[in-house]
C-alpha cells in the first residue's frame, strides 16, 4: 500500500517513514499544505497520515479535497492536539482515525490495519488470499506455504502487497517498480527481476506468472 505522510518535521518525517517502509509500505511524505496539495495528484494513495499544525495552514482544510480526490483512502490525523474537541473536529471532517503524538509506531501499524479492514481496503482485507498452498493474509503481513511461515524482505513483501491486492490484474513493469519507489538504493528493470526470482523461490515458482510484454500477476495454477 502507498502512504502519503504529511509532517513538518523532518526528524519524525524521516523516522515513521523508515519505520513504514521496513514493514512493506511505500511511503511518500509532505512537510506543508503546498507540498501536499502538488502531491496528491501523483498517486493512488492506500491511506494518508496528516498532521495538523503545518506551516501554511491546518491539515483539516486538506480534507474536502482529499474526500474528492481520493475518496477511498484512509486519513489518520496525527497531531498533539489532545482535547476531545479536537478529536471530534477532526473526525467530523472526515478523518477515519485520530492519534494523538507521542505514540508508539507499533500503534499506528495497528490503526492502519484497522482503518484499512473497516474500509474492506486492499491492506486490511479481512479474508486471507489463498493460491494452492499459498496464503497472504494482508491484514497481518504474514505469508504461508503449506502451512509454514515464509520470511520475506520489505521489498518482496512490499512486491506481493501490490500483486496479491489484485490478484486478478497483470501488473506492469512500471507499478511493480513504483511499488519499491522510496527505498534508499536505486531500483531498476534488472533489479526487479531479481526480486521477482526471490519472491518466487520462497512462495513458489509457479505462483507468479509472466506474461511477455504486460507484466507480471499472482496465479493459482501453474503458470509462465
């Protein structure tokens, strides 16, 4: 799932964006109202974490436009604000959640998941996705093959987030790649192919089909 982080600062920007991104997520962050309203356009967003007191204005007035513009991601506020009025006002705007800084990022991992399962999202499906003697449950970040747990990298997992989401889509080259966009090394054709190896040598080869000149998608049957 791709998060969009509006925060202003940079230390806590950096450090929930790292934490996300160790678990799977591709993060995208903002540090002003600006900065957020340029980006919103650019991508699908699974979900949005905004902080409320940014240098240009109050993050609530961002929400009209992210119920227009994206009227299927989850916005989790994230302030210091802590009086009940607060908390009322922001979910009365349309916020689906309300965490109150400081917070544990182990919470907000768990505020995503539930906001995602209330919605049916893609992250938080309730069912687990079973392929054969695969199974991917989303709502847990967790990946079995006959009934074993199977470790997998960020990256993979962030890779089988994306395919296992639609599992009925091919998806391109190109979303595959923007999927592990926000990574600190350089991500390319080359290096997609060998994620792509890894993911199939853990969960099986023949859960991952290609199809010459589309892309790639999960099948439950032996494929290419």
């Amino acid at each position: 799932m791709r998060i969009l982080l509006i925060e202003d600062d940079p230390q806590l920007s950096e450090a929930l964006a790292s934490f996300l991104r160790a678990k799977g997520f591709v993060v995208d962050t903002a540090g002003t109202l600006a900065q957020a309203r340029a980006t919103l356009p650019a991508a699908h967003w699974g979900a949005v974490l905004l902080d409320l007191h940014l240098p240009d204005g109050d993050g609530l007035s961002l929400l009209p436009l992210l119920q227009r513009q994206h009227a299927d991601s989850s916005v989790i506020v994230l302030t210091a604000r802590d009086q009940i009025t607060d908390r009322i006002r922001g979910l009365d705007a349309g916020a689906d959640d309300y965490l109150v800084k400081p917070f544990d990022p182990e919470e907000l991992l768990a505020r995503l998941r539930a906001v995602e399962r209330r919605r049916g999202g893609a992250h938080g499906q309730g069912a687990t996705l079973t392929l054969g003697a695969l199974s991917i449950d989303l709502a847990r970040d967790r990946v079995r093959v006959n009934g074993q747990p199977v470790e997998l990298t960020a990256k993979e997992w962030a890779l089988l987030r994306v395919m296992a989401s639609r599992p009925e889509r091919i998806h391109s080259r190109e979303s595959l790649l923007d999927a592990l966009y926000g990574f600190d090394d350089d991500t390319d054709s080359n290096t997609l192919e060998v994620f792509i190896s890894n993911l199939r040598r853990k969960i099986g080869r023949e859960r991952i089909q290609t199809l010459r000149g589309l892309g790639y998608r999960l099948a439950g049957d032996a494929g290419a």
